[in-house]
C-alpha cells in the first residue's frame, strides 16, 4: 500500500539526503516538502531541495514551500553553510535549470493545505524543529485528523543532549532546543509521536569505513552522491566533539520504509519550554505519550541506506 508522507526538513547534509531517500522508496507517495532555515541558509535549502527532486525524484512532482518561521536560539553558521555546498554539486547543477516547483504559500500554510487535499491520511516527517507543524496546528486544527502520525528527529532523555551554547546546561537535543515553545505546543496535540531520539542517532555516527564504502561504489550514481554529500561534514575519528555529523536524520527517514531496523518503546515525557534546559525531554508521569526509537541495528541500517541510494 502507499503511504502519503509530507516532509520539513531543515537543510543540512542529512535532510538533503533523506529527501533523496525519500524519493527512492516505491510504497511512498511524497506530498509535499516544507523547507525551514534553522540549521541551514533558506535559500540554497530550497533550490538543493527541488534539484534533487528534479535529478533523482523519477519523474515525480512534487512541490517544495519555503518557511517563514523564526527560532529561539540560532543555529551555528558554519553548521548552516553546508546546504550552499550541496546546493553547488556539480551532481545537481548538470541540467543548468530548474522544473521542481516552488509554493506560492509558506511551508506551515503548505502543510495545510497538502494534508487538507490529500483524501488518506498523511504521515509526517519532521527532521529539523517543529515550528511550522505548532504554527500550522494553531491555524487549523482540524489537520490533526488528517495526520497519521509524526515522525520526529528530535529530543532526548539522556543526561547530555548535543547542545554546547552558553546560559545552556546541555540536556537538550538541537531540534527541540531552536524553538522549545514549538515542541511544546505538538506535545499539547493529541497526535501520535514517533521520537528518533538521539538514543538511537548516537549510535549511527559518520565514520570513516562508512565514507570508504560508499567511496568505493561511486560508479552509481545514487551512491555518489551520498559520498559526495558526506564529504561535507566531519566524521567521527579519535574524539567526537561538537562538530561530529551523525546520521541523524537518516535513520529518521530510513524508519519509514524500514521499521524493522529499530527498537521502540513508549515512555510518557514533558518538555522544558524555557530556562536553562529550554528544549529538554523529560521523562515524567505527568507527560504525553511518544514512541521512544532506542535502539538501531547499525549494519543493517547503513546495508539498506546503501542499496535504497542505487540507481542501478
Ligand atoms: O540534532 C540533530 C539535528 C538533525 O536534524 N541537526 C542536524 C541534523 O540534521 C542539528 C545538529 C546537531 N549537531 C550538529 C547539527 C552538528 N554537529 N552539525 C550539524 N548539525
Ligand atoms: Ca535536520
């Protein structure tokens, strides 16, 4: 059966690659796609996002909105550079012209809109912050009974999280810490929640046999580009610092044509909205329920990013 998906992304090496991804799954009818600049730029974000829909989207149409949503807490810059670098692959950039189209409306009245028109209901992928999901949710309520479920990259409940920024304590993931208020506010919803959470992210890091693998297979198309795109961001080596690229978002995506290759369970959790842990999930009786992703099978995950990347 096919399955509607929507997705928002944020613009970074791996929101890029998992709009690729997304677009390799046959059970998967792509609806629409919101781009929001919290870890990227929004521009380059948006052109990136529509020529890999045109270069590897099989004739597919699918329309990308640009956000106008603003966070709490900025992202690094140097962070948000990489979506000007996949923008300029010469990969993407053969054709010289662009036919994916853009929205004439911002991506929260996109989804909307989208979820409104599709008959069946849609499966959210959210891998940047929820910002537009909380804007549009405020603005239409009704879409909730449209949405099958979300699937969020986001949150987590061990004691550090990956955010190192002053007047911080450091138990937020980055997603939930651009606009905590945001997470708040799809909490406060009765929609169902899948939480990729980096309990399961932090076991998928960008390692150097990983690159190697995909280097080696570069005559495919498909697998190129996943080496050229992680060629972008730092690896894990001897430390992880700040700076270390996970596959985070990837593992989000590959759980939807995928589920097999994760363990979850349900916890009941809060989010802090403001303050020193702004961003933070917590566990906690009071909480709503969410679908806690904890575990991955690391082989099997990369085996299938790998043979869904090849165009053959
Ligand atoms: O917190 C993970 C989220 C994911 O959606 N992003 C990157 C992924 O797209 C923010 C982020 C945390 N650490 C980062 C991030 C890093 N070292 N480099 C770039 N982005
Ligand atoms: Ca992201």
């Amino acid at each position: 059966m096919m399955k509607n998906v929507y997705l928002n992304h944020d613009g970074g090496v791996d929101d890029l690659v998992s709009l690729f991804l997304l677009l390799q799954m046959d059970d998967v009818n792509l609806t629409g796609v919101g781009v929001i600049p919290a870890d990227c730029y929004l521009e380059p974000a948006a052109y990136a996002s529509r020529k890999i829909i045109d270069r590897f989207g099989h004739g597919k149409s699918v329309e990308v909105a640009a956000s106008n949503s603003r966070g709490v807490n900025a992202f690094p810059k140097d962070w948000r550079m990489h979506a000007f670098y996949v923008d300029a692959l010469p990969l993407l950039n053969e054709k010289g012209s662009i036919d994916a189209p853009l929205a004439s409306v911002p991506s929260h009245e996109h989804l909307i809109e989208t979820l409104r028109k599709t008959d069946d209901p849609t499966t959210l992928v959210f891998i940047g912050p929820l910002t537009d999901l909380a804007r549009a949710l405020t603005k239409a309520p009704d879409i909730e009974d449209k949405i099958e479920k979300l699937i969020w990259m986001g949150g987590t409940f061990l004691e550090v999280g990956n955010v190192e920024e002053p007047e911080h304590d450091g138990t937020a993931e980055w997603n939930a810490f651009w606009d905590p208020e945001a997470a708040k506010r799809v909490w406060d919803s009765s929609i169902v929640i899948d939480l990729v959470a980096l309990e399961s992210t932090n076991m998928v890091p960008l390692t150097l046999d990983v690159r190697q693998n995909w280097a080696s297979q570069r005559e495919d198309l498909g697998i190129d580009f996943l080496g050229q795109c992680y060629a972008m961001v730092p690896p894990l080596v001897h430390n992880q610092t700040n700076s270390t690229y996970f596959l985070w978002d990837v593992l989000t995506t590959a759980t939807v044509g995928n589920e097999g290759l994760v363990k979850k369970k349900t916890v009941k959790s809060i989010v802090h909205d403001s303050g020193v842990s702004q961003g933070r999930t917590e566990l906690s009786e009071d909480g709503r329920e969410v679908n806690l992703v904890y575990e991955v099978n690391r082989d099997s995950f990369f085996d299938y990013v790998t043979e869904l990347s090849r165009q053959g």
